[in-house]
C-alpha cells in the first residue's frame, strides 16, 4: 500500500514539474503521466482501466466540448469585432469611456464563454483601435485579461474551474448566480476603479484622433450576420435552460452538447474547420488530469492528506476557508489553476465525508482558483496572451509592469473575496 | 535562358553596418523594393524589403484581425512616424535570410522559388556567395513569355 501511495505521488508530482515547468506541452505531459498511472496502478493492483474511466468527469467535459463547439462557429462570423468596433464608436474616442465599455464587454462575454476566447478575439481589435486613436493599448489590454478572470468566476460555465467545482458539488447554475455573482459584482467594480487609477496617467491623454473611430463601421466587421444570429439565439437559450436545468433535471452539459447539436444542425457549417477551432488538447489534459488524481485516490492518498487536514478541524471553519482562499489565489498564480481545482476536488469531498460542512470551502475554491490568476503574466492563460500580442505593439506588457498594475488587482480581488465570504458565510 | 540573362547587375546593395535611416535613404533614392545586404567583400549576407522597412510605420497589429475593410480612416497610424531610437539602429535589425538562386538557375524555377516565398525580387549570386544581380518578378517574366513569339 505504501509502495502505491509513493509510485503514484511520484508520477503526480513529477507530471506537474514538467506541465508547470512549461518545458513540454501541458497536453503530451499528462497523457504520459496518466499512462504511467494506469501501468503502475495495474502492475501493483491499485487501479485499473475502468476506474481510469470512471475517474473522468465526462459532465465537465460535455460542458466544456459544447460551449467551444459554439464560439468556434461564432468566431468566425466577426461578432466579437462588431461588438468591440461598436463600443469604440459608442465611446466616442474618450479613452476612460473606451475603457470601461471595452472592460465591461469582455466581463459578460467571460460569464458565458472561455475566458482565453474572448480575449483572443478582443484583444486584437482593442489593438487595433487604440492605434488609430493613437494611444497606448496597455490599460486596455491588461483590463480585459483581469476582467475576463474575474467575469469567468460569476457563473458555472464562466471559467474551468467553475465547471469542475460545479460539477463535482452539485452546484447548479443559479447557486452560482446567488453566491458568486455578486462577490464577483463587487469585485468587478473595484477592478475597474483601481485600473482606473493605477492607469490614471495612459488614461487622462485625450487622443487627436477621436473622430477616426467613427469611420469604423460595425456592419462591414460583422461578416456572416446570418450565422451569428443562429448562434446567439442557440446560445441565449442554452443560457435561458441553464437557469432552470436543476428543476427540469437536466446536466449542464447536456444543455451544451444539445445547444452544440442544433447549432450544428441550423448553420451546417464546414465541419473540419469547426473542429479545428475546438480546443481538444484542453480537453485532453482535462482527462489526462482527472485519470492521475483518480490514481492517487485509488492509491490511498487523498485519504492520507484528507487525515492530515482533519487535524485543522480545530481551526474555525471561517478562517479555514479564507485562508483556502489565499492559498489557492497564491498557488494559481504562478501555476495553471486547473490542476490544482481537480487535485483539491477530491480533497475537499474526503473532509465532507470526514464530516466536515464544505459547502463553503467549494465557494472559497472557486474564489481562489478564479481571482488569483490575475497576480502574475504567467498566472492565467489570458494574460500570456494579452503579453503576447502587447508585444507587436509599441508598448509590450512586461513581467514588472504586470506586478504594478496586475498583482494588486489579484490582492484587492482577494480581500474582497474574503471579506465577503466571512459576511456571507452563515448563507452558505 | 538562364537568370544571369535577365537579371540587373548594376546592383544597389548595403552594408551590414549602415543605419535604418540610411537604408531608408536609398529605398527612395534608387525607387526599389528589395535590397541587397553584403560584407566588405560583398558577399551577401541577407536582405532587407522595402515591407520590413514599412512594418515600422504599419505594425503587425493589422495582422491580428481577419480584414481592416472596416477601417475607413486608420487615424493616427497615417501619421505615426518611427522615433529617432529606431531610425538609427542596424539594419542587421530588420534584415532578413536571403532566398537566393545561382547564376546559372534556370528562369521556371527562380520564378517557382518566388511564388513560393512570395517574393518580387531576388538576390542572384555567384559561385562563392557574392552578390551579382537583382532579378524581378517582371524580369523573368517578361523574358519568359518572350520565347512565347518564336511558338509557331
């Protein structure tokens, strides 16, 4: 038993050196690690192929398949565009304005869709239009990597890590709506409002060009006006039936894949290029990831740490949560926040069935896992991404800069959080 | 017909040590589209296009999105110039690897190498690496279509 328990955390943590150590793709990391598992698992009787199976949380990655299988074929309809080259025109060239309707587009559209998505297909027109306007894109950029972090906790399918809590608590999509969303409301505010000062100088400068951004017309960026529609009504009624999916007894994913199957149906759109647009390595690592913890509970060794963790049952359950919070904000902000959610998922269900009320602590998960990526460049894979792109701009985001003017957005996020959860704690 | 046939070979080049600003000068100068970057012994060690150069003024920001068809008036990118800092740096920071063909290259597939690589001029050199001529999109092609005539 003890040889199993040492075998697969091995294999664990070795896995996460190299997904974190982001020296080999995230993907061809965990496929190797979890076939390691299985192979040991089998050779020293601990796990097996069916358990492997069972250990996938297929419901998170139906929710996940279904949601990309959507904005794959919204994507290239150029409704993103449209909506960012409207809210530069509605801005009228006022860089605060600008700001806040930029910053505040891309929060909603993270509530229902990945994070990485909308900020890939926002970011380049934010590029584009602060050339225009002659400014530099820096706070607008950054504030839609912080903001689609942060819009991403609100809801069960805002953010990966919301799925797999939602998936593994039970939660359904309006428990998320009454104890996330409005902590992430409160949050979103004082995101904004600090921005706006730790921007104050890049935001005051009035650009010359202001008038340029009417020459922008949103009719011409929308290209496929017809499949968008499709899309965006199919989209709207897959969110409508996530408010009810508890009372009709349906799964989320199940409204996903199914919203994905009409979709699929009214637009009939070029297949291959759908799926290459799907994210599938995420997915992958996803399975890869679900495989390798259930290795280590079959192994034992979940029960081992949820034993350890007993021991701080005598600290009070409030302070235990909060500092889950921070604990977890700290880990994913320096490492991806998914592996850490699917190996704490399992940690958190032991201390349930030792007895202990975590409700809670999935809330205090979420909220860990959601804000804390927001600390460093490399804490979320939206702000790689801002980074990357801000870096054939003349203003690259730097590492430095982002510790300015990013990290104490995660630190306000995180207060907030936590004063918020002691409040509302009795609610939970 | 062999390239060394149509190319030029009075050819403007420069050399690895000039500025930004100083290659610039000749792009407007000699009105071309490519030129030509060699060492003291006018071996050529890479090129620099008259697109590397606009790239300051035009950066890749207009790459990010699918088509610019709704940007009716791109504002202050019209009158962005590059600063000072940049206009003096080497041209070693915009050069880029030659896609070159020998003298003796045949004209089908100097033109095939251009289609490929998108080019619309290309460097030809000799035996030992040294820059002999510049042959152009319109060079070849003309020529090629020249032995059209004699087709009965």
């Amino acid at each position: 038993m003890l040889l199993s328990a040492i075998l697969s955390i091995l294999i664990f943590i070795i896995s996460l050196v190299l997904i974190f150590s982001e020296k080999m793709n995230r993907s061809i990391a965990g496929i190797a690690g979890a076939v390691f598992m299985v192979g040991v698992g089998k050779i020293l009787g601990f796990y097996s192929e069916e358990a492997a199976l069972e250990a996938i949380d297929f419901n998170t990655l139906g929710l996940l398949l279904g949601m990309m299988i959507l904005v794959a074929m919204l994507e290239p309809t150029g409704f993103f565009q449209y909506i960012a080259v409207w809210a530069a025109r509605a801005s009228g060239g006022k860089p605060v304005l600008l700001f806040v309707l930029l910053g505040s587009i891309t929060t909603v559209l993270s509530m229902f869709l990945d994070n990485v998505t909308t900020v890939v297909l926002i970011a380049p027109v934010t590029i584009l239009i602060c050339e225009i306007l002659g400014i530099s894109p820096l706070p607008y950029l950054m504030a839609e990597a912080l903001l689609s972090d942060t819009g991403g906790v609100a809801t069960l399918v805002g953010d990966p890590p919301n799925v797999l809590i939602g998936s593994a608590a039970g939660f359904s999509f309006n428990d998320f709506l009454i104890y996330a969303l409005p902590i992430v409301a409160v949050a979103w505010v004082a995101t904004l409002v600090l921005l706006r000062f730790l921007f104050r100088d890049e935001l005051s400068k009035r650009p010359h060009n202001a008038e340029a951004v009417m020459s922008l017309n949103p009719a011409e960026s929308l290209d496929d006006p017809k499949t968008a529609r499709r899309v965006l009504i199919i989209l709207g009624a897959a969110i409508l039936l996530f408010f009810v999916h508890h009372i009709l007894h349906i799964s989320p994913s199940f409204i996903a894949s199914s919203a994905a199957a009409v979709a699929l149906l009214w637009v009939q759109p070029d297949i291959q290029e759908t799926f290459k647009k799907v994210e599938w390595s995420v997915l992958i690592f996803f399975s890869a990831l679900f495989v390798m913890v259930g290795g280590l509970e079959a192994a034992g060794v979940l029960e081992a740490i949820v034993g350890l963790l007993e021991g701080l049952s005598r600290i009070p359950p409030i302070w235990f949560g909060v500092s889950l919070i921070w604990i977890v904000a700290g880990l994913s902000a320096v490492v991806d926040n998914v592996p850490i959610t699917i190996a704490l998922i399992p940690v958190i269900q032991g201390l349930g069935e030792a007895g202990m009320d975590i409700t809670p602590l999935w809330w205090a998960l979420a909220f860990g896992a959601g804000f804390g990526g927001n600390g460093t460049i490399i804490g979320s894979t939206a702000n790689i991404i801002v980074a990357t792109l801000s870096e054939k701009t003349r203003t690259p985001i730097t590492s430095s800069l982002w510790n300015r003017r990013g990290l104490p957005v995660m630190l306000a996020t995180c207060a907030i959080a936590s004063v918020l959860y002691i409040v509302l704690y009795k609610t939970y | 017909m062999k390239i060394g046939d149509c190319m030029k070979r009075n050819v403007v080049s420069i050399t690895e040590t000039a500025s930004v600003r100083e290659a610039a000068a000749i792009f407007v100068k000699e009105h071309i589209g490519l030129l030509p970057i060699v060492d003291q012994n006018n071996k050529l060690v890479g090129v620099v296009g008259l697109r590397d150069l606009l790239s300051l003024e035009l950066p890749d920001f207009v790459n990010f999105v699918a088509d610019v068809d709704f940007v009716h008036d791109f504002g202050a990118v019209e009158t962005t110039r590059p600063s000072a800092d940049v206009l003096d740096k080497s041209i070693k920071t915009l050069m880029k690897p030659a896609i070159t063909v020998h003298e003796d290259s045949g004209l089908l597939r100097a033109y095939a190498l251009m289609l490929q690589h998108n080019l619309h001029d290309m460097p030809v050199v000799s035996e030992d690496g040294k820059l002999v001529g510049v042959a152009s999109r319109v060079d070849i092609g003309t020529t090629i279509l020249s032995a059209w005539s004699e087709v009965e």
